[in-house]
C-alpha cells in the first residue's frame, strides 16, 4: 500500500469514463492514505496529488464536492489544488473553507473580499480565525456575516475590531445580543455598549461577563431603576403614585439617578412627588415652581434642596422644556417620542453655563435610555 496500489495507467483512467460512484471510491480511498500521512512514500504522495488535480477538474460537481470533503483536514496540499478548490462552487468550496487548516491570512482575506456571502461566512466561522481576518470582515462583511464571527468564540477578535464593529452596527439588536454572549468582552466595549442595551440584554450581560464592580453596580441599579418605572407607568391616579414615591422614600431607594430618570422618560408624575419627598415642599409649590416660574435659578433652587446633583441639571431642564414646547400628556404612546426628544435638547445644550463635555452627554443619556 505505499503507493496506495496505483499506477500512472490508474491515474490516466481516473481521466476517462468512470461512473461518479468509482470516481469517488477512488478518491475517498486515496485521501485516506494521503490524510494520514503514515503509510506513503514521497512517490505516493506524489501521485496522490497529481490524482486530486485531475478530480479538481472534473466536470461532476459530486465528484469535486467528494474530493473537498476527504481531503479537509489534510496538511500541505500544494497551493495550485488549494485555490482550485477555493474558487470552486459553494457546496465544494464552504467545506474546504470551513476545515483546512492551511489557508493563509492572505487567502482568507482574498476570499472575504469575493463578495460571495456563503464563502465569507465559511471563513468567519474557521476555528482560531487570526485577528487580521476578523478586522477585515468586520470592516468589509455585512452583519449576517459579522453575527457569524461574533458567535465563533475561538475567532481571535482585537480591541480596535469590537470597535468597528460597534460603530458600524451601534442600532443591531442581533450584533448587541451576540456580542453580550461573546466570552471574554474588554471592558472598554462593555462600558461603550451598555447603555444602549435593552433591559433583558443588560441582565445577561451581568450573568455572562466577571464585570468590574462599578459596571456591575451601576447596571444592577439601572435595571432596578427601569423596573421601578414600569411600575409607575401603570399608577394611574396621584394616590398611587405618592404611595409608590414614599414607600421608596423611606426604604432609601428614592435615588436622585431614579428621580431625573422619571423625568426624563415622562413620568411626570413620579418626578413631582419625588421632589415633595426629596425637598419637603408641598406638592401645588413643586408644581408652581416647575410650570410658572419664569425664573430658572427657582427651580435650581428646588432641585439643589432635593439634593438633585448639578451634574443632572442639564437633562432636567431639557425634559422640562420638552413637556412645555410639546404640552407632553404623559401618555403612554407618546413616552418613545418624547425620550427621542429630550436626548436631542441635551445634545443640543451648547451655552456656556450649561455647556457638557462628552462624558456628562453620555451619562446624561444613559440615565435616559
């Protein structure tokens, strides 16, 4: 079996009218010996190959798709059957893509940039895929294929790619899902990207991810927050509102990050018995005092005794003119609406007494969304 029994003539006939049942036998048969290396001699090896050139060529798809199949998890193949079998069709190709183990960063990428969708994903889906060929479909691929990268946990992904990737795809419910479910996330992204989490999002990210203690806190109290919120929603009458506010009042869960929360998602309601509890001035004052008072400095004054931090003002006071430029009702199916409008005021917030670097819009609008 050294030179798996075969002679030049054999190879010759393999050329001529063998049914696709032999043709494949045969290649099987030969793969075998040439995959495990251990019974060939160079000869062998030799022919073997010069075999696998002639059934790349063959024009029977099932014979092609036979040979990618047995020979996959080879090593060293000349580059000529390599590329040949490459730019074959999907169904010969994809596997051969998906296995063998030899392909070059330069093959890979020249494969990402075909365009062809299925050998893409092939590539995205290799094990221990190199971080240059992750950048590259993060750059290049469209998102079934960067879903594809993401959910292969052996891909070696850099910093700078979960980046991109990020940038490009920051709306992507499915990138955000498969990246919350990525092993191993750098803590860079994680604070990037959570606040644009949905709530159930946010709870697996804590399950998933070793946070750092101050993310994890901090989303901890954000979900609490929500929740908390959800409930008033369904509070229609003042009664159950000022029984909500004062039970969180005196169990010191009336939080000056829940209270300007509430105003900004339109509860507003919420936020005027909780600047009664918070202040200790009476509820028809509090009203007077956000609604009538010409004078912004009344209500810093109001918001400073309800020990409201001055960090928060900004997104108070754009919640605030919202509700009176758009005579906001607090309804329900206008809460998505009017959120959309008050992170547009804090962006737009630009005079030199209000004036907010980055980080204070981005915490501004964390506390928001």
């Amino acid at each position: 079996m050294n030179d798996l029994n075969l002679t030049q003539e054999d190879v010759a006939s393999l050329q001529k009218g063998q049914s696709v049942e032999n043709k494949s036998v045969t290649i099987r048969k030969i793969a075998h010996y040439y995959v495990s290396g251990g019974e060939l001699t160079e000869r062998g090896k030799q022919l073997a190959e010069d075999i696998f050139r002639i059934m790349v060529q063959d024009v029977e798809v099932k014979v092609r798709e036979v040979l990618s199949e047995s020979i996959k998890n080879s090593h060293n193949l000349p580059h000529d059957i390599v590329e040949q079998i490459i730019s074959d069709t999907e169904t010969v190709s994809v596997p051969f893509i998906k296995f063998y183990n030899d392909l070059t960063s330069e093959d890979l990428i020249k494969l990402i940039e075909t365009n062809d969708l299925a050998k893409q994903k092939a590539v995205a889906s290799r094990h221990n895929l190199q971080e240059e060929v992750s950048d590259t479909i993060a750059q290049k691929c469209n998102e079934e294929v960067v879903e594809t990268l993401i959910s292969n946990d052996s891909a070696q992904i850099a910093e700078q790619t979960y980046e991109t990737i990020l940038k490009r795809y920051k709306n992507s419910e499915n990138i955000k899902e498969k990246l919350v479910y990525r092993p191993q996330l750098p803590a860079s992204l994680i604070n990037k990207m959570v606040d644009s989490l949905s709530d159930e999002l946010q709870k697996r990210l804590i399950m998933v991810h070793d946070l750092p203690e101050n993310i994890a806190c901090d989303l901890v109290e954000q979900v609490k927050e929500k929740s908390t919120l959800k409930i008033s929603e369904d509070f229609s009458s003042d009664q159950q509102i000022d029984d909500l506010v004062r039970q969180l009042y005196k169990s010191d869960r009336l939080t000056p990050s829940l209270v300007v929360r509430s105003i900004c998602m339109g509860d507003l309601k919420f936020f005027e018995y909780s600047l009664v509890y918070l202040s200790n001035t009476p509820l028809l004052e509090v009203r007077k005092i956000l609604f009538n008072s010409q004078a912004d400095f009344v209500i810093r004054n109001l918001l400073r005794k309800a020990f409201i931090p001055k960090s928060m003002f900004p997104a108070v006071f754009s919640a605030l003119n919202v509700i009176r430029d758009i005579k906001f009702d607090c309804g329900k199916n206008a809460k998505d609406s009017f959120v959309h409008k008050v992170i547009e005021r804090i962006l737009s917030v630009n005079n030199a007494e209000e004036e907010l670097s980055e980080s204070d819009v981005n915490y501004l609008i964390s506390k928001i969304s």
